[in-house]
C-alpha cells in the first residue's frame, strides 16, 4: 500500500476508546503475577551482598531440608555456554554473560547478583529456603564509577575481557569492552576555524526504568518436555529464545505467552527470573511462580546506562558550528553491552557540522547490568552537547533556538554518523517552538527557561500480523508484539482504516509465539510503524479476498469490484448495476464462497523515519532549598502522521516526566562496600503527578512517506531533550551551571553556597 494522504483517512488520526482500558481500569487485566496454575510451586532468589567476590562454595543442604522446599537451582543446572552475540532483545547480547547474568557462576559482580533460587510450596518457606542457603565468599575490590573503571589499576571484572574496535589487538584484559567511533570532515582544521571554542564536561548517574510492575512469571514444564511460559517481559518471541538457549532447549518445545505489562521503558527486554523459573520448573515437574520484590527489581534488574561526557564546540562569531566533538564513557554495568552505539549515533544528529567526531566507550563495573531505557544511550549524550550548546550560545551572545535553527539537520545532510537525511522534520520543530505563546510568557524572579533538543533514529525489523474476519463482518488483528505504548489501538485503527469499517468492528489482540508469526520485540519506537504496516498489509490481503468473494456472487471477474468504506461495489457501469455489498453480508456467505476469511503477513519492515524533538521549561528555584519547580513544559515533536493523537500525546508527556526525573531527583546510590543504599521508591525519588504541571505536547505531522499512513516511533524521542532542557533552564534562573546530574536539592543547594562568597567578593 502506498501512503494514503491524511485527508482520505477517516479512522487514522482520530481517538478512538483505548482497546484494553475497560479491563484495565477494573481491575481485570492479566498481568505477569495474577497468572496461577494448579499444584503451583514459588520460587525465590537468592542474591549477592557483595559488589565483587569470588563464589568459594554454595552449601543448600540446610535449605533442601526445610519441609516444603521442593528444588533448589544454581549456575551448574544451567549449561555452560561459550562466548556468542545475537541480536535478539534490543542491544546485542552475549549468552554467556545472560546465563551468568541469571544465576553468577564462579564470581558474583555486584550487589543483589543472583546467585541461587529455591522453589517450595509458599513464599514464605520460599524466601526461608534463601536465608538457610549458606555462600561462602572471597571478597574482591570494587569499582562502581566508569572512570575509574577506566584506570589501569581498577579491579578487573573480566580476566578474559579484551577492548574492542581498537587497533592494534590489547593484549592486556580491561573493563573497557569496545571502543565505537563515527567522524566527517577534518575535526582539526573545523577547530582552527572557529573563532570561540568551548570544551565542558557534563555526567549523568544510572537510573532506573522504574516500570510500576515488578518482572513476573509462572512457568510450567510437562512429562512430555513441552514448556509454556507466562511472563510481563516486552517479547515473547525474546523470551522464547533466551530461554531455550540458556538451558538447552528446542525452541519448539516451548510456547511463551505474553501477559499484560504494567510498564517497561526497554527494561523488560532482557529475562532474569524465567529461565530461572524454567529450570525449578524442570526440576519439580510442577510449575513455578516468581515475583520480584521491588528492592530486587531495584538490586537485580538493568538500570539505564550513566555517563561522562565530554564535549568540546568550535563556531564562528555568527554561530555557525565549525566542529563538534564529543568523548562518550558509558557505564554497561557487570556485563558488556551499554547503549555507547545509539549514544555515538545521537549525539550531534540535530545539526549539519562539517567536521564532527564521536569516540565512545563502553565499560564495565561493579553495578547491574544494564537495559535499555527509551533511546537508551540517547539521553546521556544529548544532555551534554545540548548543555554545551547552550554555554555555547551564552559566550557568543546569541538565543540559543536562534543557534539551533543556524544550525539545525535539513534534508540533504550527511550525519556524523552515516546516513543522509530525507524527510526530517527538526527545522519544523524548532519553527513551531519559536511561534509556540510559551516563548512570550515572562518570567519572575528566580524563575529561568531553557531549551534542548533530541533526535532518535526509530527501527523497524520482523514484524507478523493477521486479519481475520468474523462471520459477523467484524474482524480480529492478532499481532506479534506486547502492546507498551498503545500498538493495539493503533493497529486496530490501521486496519479499520484498510477494511473501511469502524473501528469498533475491530479486536486487536496480541498472540502468543504459536499462534502467530516470528515478531522482533517491542522496542526502537518499531510497533506501530513496523507490525502496523504487516498488520496494514494483512488487511489489504483480507480486502482482495473481499473482492474475489463478491465477484463470485455477482458472477463478475474479481478486477471488476472495488472496495470502498467496508463495502464492494462494482468498478464502473459496465461491471453491472449491482447494490454494493457490506463486509458482514460477504462474510455471511463466506462458506458457500471458498471458506473462512483471512490473512497473514510477515515481513522485515524498513523505512522508519527518524524522529526529532525540540522542548521549552521554565523552572523556578527556591534558593533556600535548591527545590527546583517546574512551572511550565512544552515539548514540540516531528510525530509523522499520529494515528492515535492521544496515544501520541501520553507518549509525549510520560518521556518528558521521566527525562525530568532523571534531571532532578533519580540517581543509584552506592554505600561504601559497593550496595545500593536506596533499592526503593521511598529513597529513589521518581516525579509523581503533583510534581508537575500539565506538559504540552505539540504534534508536528510531518508525514513518512515510507508507511502507508505516515508514521514514525514517537515514544523514544520525548526522553531526550528534558536533561539539557532542565539543566539550561536552572542555569538562566540563577546563573549557575549544573554540569553533574541528578541537580537534586541537596547538590544545588551545595552549588548556591559556593557561589555565595565569589558573588559578595565581587560586590
């Protein structure tokens, strides 16, 4: 199908009731821990208190023999599994640092590292099980900071860990695990022409995704090795191969089904508890339930990467950027893998700067592995260029949208990182920023206003979708992908869109790994752009076979129906005068016509438009506290085409929130033997709504011509701008530059102090 213009659409565009609301909203829906089965058993983990140490022994003789402890599984019931990358959740990862990752084996590597797991008949005796275990440890040093995991001397994690994408080969083990680097043009001879060159280095701290739904599942493992997994993750067809490959298993023989999830931002395409569960399960015969607790989600689960970067701009006096570069120090936690890539990718992608370079590092340390977390590596990097740019446009004088739009990416340009652009629309979004009343509203005392921007590239990848039709003349669309960010009402609406009917005629549904066609998991902003178009795809298929079906009752060639608003009509006067015929009528005779109705469609979805974003905040700061108040936030955002406009807006502001927090408040804090001293949401400080003001999103359409119905992800790209955005708007408030994230009250506060003696010195 090629792109259908917007003013022919008649369901795209509009906002319809939510698919899955109803069941939400009453309490209803599955999620990961409502699921039981009969003879169920419980299983529990028990984790490291330890950053680093060497595993000496695991004692489970006490343990085993407590009444009701059924099985206990540690590293030796899962194989051993050689060094080897696949590209299956939404970053590479190696299958030997998932199954460690699981369970440790030989070495734990930071607090709340998993190192057995028991399964017994009730929670309780469960978690009793855990504490009888007895590990005996050797206790090594440490190292949580990605710079000083960086030294020579730090503490090693992996004796078998050789940089990458370095020449010549290391011959010498290091936590730093790659080495990426993208460049264009001449980075020395850019600088010599610059007339102002500013060099700054800026720092965020690893956050969580902090999803309201802890990571869940029930596992059942029958007497004829068929496997069925129900678990909250963000792909089951993830799921499916993780686990089959982490324990020795036909990929055949099991059949995971995805329940509903309550939130996962990236953090849940990664498995912890099912492989673990399917061994207990394997193990007992009877299936297993586990439920992490939120400090274990907080101890055991991926946090977003935290970063150093280093920025260094040279320009002209009239604000023209002559080069860019950028040094990125990515923290991937216990196991190699951070988002540097992405982060390499996004960080000058806004602007056209002739000479540009982009070195990154990824590193390991005594912290949990990470996971993804919307644009993950995105964020990190951009809060450091944006924050630069905007010293940048302070030195020059100049209003840093005015610098943006000098600068700003436009079609045609080749970006640091490789692609030229097509399609883009960032110059759109900073027009409608410019004109937005926001920029009008004067500001008070102690009140500031910054602006930052954001780009992320979006996937598209496998994808399967099917439309079938009812004997009603309504329709299902099962699609292959956990719906995070509103995808079944978006398919939904496509399809409806396709078929010409309302789209309260159409169920959305997600299914399982056998029912349905090989999807990629939801993740890179993919569902909606990339199962939509094999969910559109489908539907056509469904509306040929409308056609032929009303040929044969009419007794006319099928080239002379055509489909129009859910009905066929004859294609012209010669085809015959017949009254056109609705879908339910087609369907009702479907069995005297060739049988049931439907169609199938897999594809690998390429096109996906990038995505830009450009965001205005306005912050007050109590100088007596460092409380910083948002008093107003307008986030401007290329969307493409927004099927669902509210979907579209929700995605907007939950992006902006959490890059927010991110900003201000949330932040892993380690004590001094290396465990986090605040695995909870008492002590990690998430924005809740009172924290807030009403977030405008405004949806820029700027249409990608490579979907039927123009769109691109827009769920990633609203976390990126916040950090620089908040950042720029405290330094114009009070004039102080916060360059190490959280600027939470406490550090602020600090800042404003040690400011305090410079400022009556020059009084």
């Amino acid at each position: 199908m090629t792109y259908m213009p917007k003013e022919l659409q008649k369901v795209v565009g509009t906002r319809p009731i939510r698919p899955d609301g109803v069941d939400k909203v009453t309490g209803r829906a599955n999620f990961g821990a409502d699921m039981v089965m009969p003879g169920m058993l419980w299983g529990k983990v028990k984790r490291s208190p330890h950053a680093h140490a060497r595993i000496m022994s695991i004692n489970v003789d006490k343990a085993l023999k407590l009444p009701g402890v059924k099985a206990i599984v540690t590293s030796d019931d899962f194989p051993p599994i050689a060094s080897e990358e696949a590209f299956v959740g939404e970053g590479p990862m190696n299958f030997r640092d998932l199954s460690r990752n699981c369970l440790a084996r030989d070495k734990v590597l930071y607090d709340g590292h998993a190192v057995a797991a028991v399964a017994a008949i009730s929670p309780s005796i469960a978690e009793e099980a855990c504490e009888l275990i007895e590990v005996s440890y050797h206790v090594l040093p440490y190292v949580i900071d990605v710079e000083e995991a960086m030294k020579p001397d730090a503490p090693l994690l992996h004796d078998d860990l050789f940089t990458q994408g370095v020449e010549p080969k290391p011959s010498h083990p290091s936590n730093v695990a790659k080495v990426v680097a993208f460049a264009k043009g001449d980075i020395d001879a850019g600088f010599r022409d610059a007339d102002v060159i500013i060099e700054r280095r800026y720092s965020n701290a690893p956050v969580h995704q902090a999803y309201i739904e802890p990571h869940a599942c029930v596992v059942s493992f029958a007497a004829d090795r068929q496997c069925t997994i129900w678990s909250s993750s963000q792909g089951q067809f993830m799921v499916r191969a993780y686990c089959a490959k982490l324990l020795g298993i036909d990929i055949s023989d099991i059949r995971a089904i995805p329940a509903e999830i309550g939130g996962g931002f990236g953090g849940k395409t990664l498995v912890y508890l099912e492989p673990v569960a399917l061994a207990l399960a394997k193990k007992t015969g009877r299936p297993v339930k586990m439920v992490m607790s939120r400090e274990e989600v907080f101890r055991g689960t991926g946090p977003a990467a935290g970063a150093v970067v280093e920025v260094k701009l040279g320009a002209k006096k009239d604000g023209t950027l002559t080069a860019g570069e950028v040094v990125l120090k990515y923290q991937a936690g216990a196991f190699p893998g951070s988002p540097v890539g992405p982060g390499c990718m996004c960080a000058f992608a806004m602007y056209d700067i002739p000479n540009a370079k982009v070195t990154g590092y990824d590193v390991v340390s005594n912290r949990p592995k990470v996971a993804a977390y919307r644009a993950p590596g995105a964020p990190n990097s951009s809060y450091g260029v944006e924050s630069c740019l905007h010293e940048l446009a302070d030195q020059l004088g100049i209003d840093p949208l005015a610098l943006r739009e000098k600068n700003a990416a436009k079609d045609g340009v080749k970006a640091v990182h490789g692609p030229t652009w097509q399609n883009i629309g960032y110059a759109q979004t900073l027009e409608a920023a410019k004109n937005h009343p926001h920029l009008k509203e004067k500001l008070g005392p102690n009140q500031g206003r910054g602006i930052a921007s954001g780009f992320w590239f979006n996937i598209g990848g496998e994808s399967s979708a099917a439309c079938h039709i009812n004997e009603d003349g309504t329709a299902v669309v099962v699609s292959g992908n956990p719906d995070i960010g509103g995808s079944r009402a978006s398919i939904g609406m496509m399809a409806a869109e396709v078929l010409g009917i309302p789209v309260e005629k159409v169920r959305p549904i997600v299914g399982d790994t056998s029912s349905i066609g090989f999807s990629f998991l939801t993740g890179g902003s993919r569902v909606t752009f990339a199962t939509g178009m094999a969910a559109t795809q489908a539907a056509e298929k469904v509306v040929e076979e409308l056609k032929k079906r009303a040929a044969m009752i009419w007794d006319i060639p099928a080239d002379a129906v055509e489909w129009k608003d859910g009905k066929a009509y004859p294609a012209g006067p010669n085809a015959g005068s017949f009254e056109p015929l609705p879908l339910a009528e087609i369907a009702l005779k479907s069995g005297r016509t060739g049988g049931p109705i439907s169609a199938e469609v897999s594809i690998n979805a390429q096109g996906a438009g990038p995505g830009f974003a450009t965001h205005i905040c306005d912050v007050e700061v109590d100088k007596e506290t460092g409380q910083v108040k948002i008093l107003r936030y307008t986030a401007v955002q290329d969307v493409g085409r927004a099927i669902h406009p509210s979907y579209v807006e929700g995605q907007i502001q939950g992006g902006v929130t959490q890059g927010i927090g991110w900003a201000l408040n949330e932040e892993y804090i380690y004590d001094k033997n290396g465990r986090l001293d605040n695995p909870g949401f008492l002590d990690y400080r998430v924005p809740v709504a009172s924290d807030l003001p009403m977030i405008e999103a405004v949806m820029v359409e700027n249409a990608n011509p490579r979907h039927p119905f123009g769109a691109r992800g827009v769920g990633e790209v609203p976390i990126v701008p916040p950090m620089a955005a908040v950042a720029n708007a405290i330094a114009d408030a009070i004039g102080i530059r916060m360059r190490d994230l959280p600027m939470s009250p406490p550090r602020l506060r600090a800042a404003i102090d040690a400011q305090e003696p410079v400022r009556r010195a020059a009084e």
